[in-house]
C-alpha cells in the first residue's frame, strides 16, 4: 500500500462547521417536536467538533496546532484524564483539587532567573 497524504481543506471544514451550527439552530428555531431535538444536537455537536478541527488545522502563515506537541504531554493528558474519569472521587471534589493544585503550581513553578540589564553594570 502507498503512503499518500490526502490534504484536508481548511476552507471545506469550515464551511460544513457553520452548515451544522445553521442548520442544528435552524430545527431548534423551527420544529418544536421531540424527535427534531436528536437531529439539533446531533448537527450542534458535529459543527462545535469541526468548527474545533478547522481552529486547528494549518493554515497560510502558521502550522497545525498539533505540529509542536511532544507525544509525551498528549500520553500524559490521556492518562490524566483516564484516571479522574475512573477515580470513585465526586467531581464535586476533584474540581476543587484541580483548582487549588492549578494555583499551587503556578506560585511555585520555576521561574527562569532574571539578570541585570547590562546598562547597570560596572
């Protein structure tokens, strides 16, 4: 089998981002009976995914968003977030936690060491 790209149109996403939000509002706006709601959240869900997708992707004057993250920070978000989905903790615990452990490394991260500028030098 031969490795061939297939490129992706920014252009085309968007599009069919903004044909899905249009038309989920859309029988939102205009059908008022249960079985539209499927049909408007499946649309909404699908154009706030691709609408995601299309801020993502590459475009003339910089790269992909993914192009620069090491596989070692997507594994350890994977992780991360397999834990607290299968941890018996309430989540009205862990936001707290996340919260306060957010603030904590923040205030004590490492800093890079500011040096004098050099018109203050002797």
């Amino acid at each position: 089998m031969t490795n061939t790209e297939i490129p992706v149109n920014r252009t085309l996403v968007g599009c069919l981002a903004v044909g899905c939000l249009v038309i989920g509002g859309l029988l939102e706006w205009l059908v008022a009976n249960d079985a539209a709601g499927l049909w408007t959240g499946a649309f909404v869900r699908v154009g706030v995914v691709l609408a995601a997708l299309w801020l993502a992707l590459p475009s003339r004057t910089r790269e992909a968003a993914w192009a620069r993250v090491p596989l070692w920070k997507v594994l350890g978000t994977a992780v991360g977030l397999l834990l607290i989905i299968r941890s018996r903790i309430p989540f009205q615990l862990l936001i707290p936690a996340g919260i306060l452990f957010g603030i904590i490394w923040i205030v004590l991260r490492p800093r890079p060491p500011r040096y004098p500028s050099a018109r203050f030098r002797s």
